[in-house]
C-alpha cells in the first residue's frame, strides 16, 4: 500500500531552519506524502475536464443513479462520447455501473465525491456572485 501521508523529518538531513517547531511538529505526521499528493492530483485531474465536471455534478444533484441514455439526454451528448467519459470516471474510481441486462446505471461512487463537486460548484457560483 502506498504511503498517503508524510513521514517525520528527519533532522540531521534538514537543510532548513526550522522557526516555528509548535506549529511544525503536529502537522510532521499529517501532511500529505509524495504519494498521497499523486493520488490526489490524480482525482483533480479527473475532474478537471468539463464534460466529466458536467457528469458528476448531474450525478450529484440526482437523488438516484442514472442510466447512460437519461444523463446523455440532459447534457446533450452523444451515447458515445458520455460512455467513453464514464469509463475514465469509473476506472478513476469517481462513479460506479450497475448494469440491468443492456442498459448501464451510473451513480457516484460516495458521498465524499458528492461534497466535493457539489462544494467547486458552490464555490465558482460564489466568485461570479
């Protein structure tokens, strides 16, 4: 499993004085580590793109799961083009499918996916206010 957290500094490698040691040594366990910050920026990526911004955000003001032709019929997309962007959302572990014979159900894959498309929405509509 790779580490998400930093680990403590090691202080005979430190190269910088530290000025401040009651506010650095709580935070030495908890920053993020290399790793954590990529899986990080990972997620960030995966919703920077707007079309997917576009499908989370319908899927996160749905009060159900949605099947793949109703989500392409509210945002205007093709069949094609909105699979292909559920496949990278679902690979990126952002929604999961449930499939009913042909027809494929998308909903996001928890609530903290939710709060965090549903917060960058309240938080863009506030700077336009």
């Amino acid at each position: 499993m790779a580490q998400v957290f930093a680990s403590a500094i090691d202080v005979d490698r430190c190269e910088t004085e530290c000025l401040h040691p009651e506010a650095v040594r709580p935070l030495l366990e908890r920053s993020l580590g290399v790793d954590g910050a990529a899986s990080v920026g990972s997620l960030f990526a995966t919703l920077a793109d707007p079309s997917r911004a576009r499908i989370l955000h319908l899927l996160a003001i749905s009060e159900r799961e949605l099947c793949v032709c109703d989500i392409a019929l509210v945002l205007g997309m093709s069949v094609s083009a909105l699979s292909h962007q559920l496949r990278h959302l679902r690979e990126r572990g952002a929604v999961s499918r449930r499939k009913a014979g042909r027809i494929a159900y998308y909903r996001l894959i928890d609530d903290h996916v939710r709060r965090l498309v549903l917060d960058a929405v309240a938080h863009v509509a506030e700077g336009l206010a």
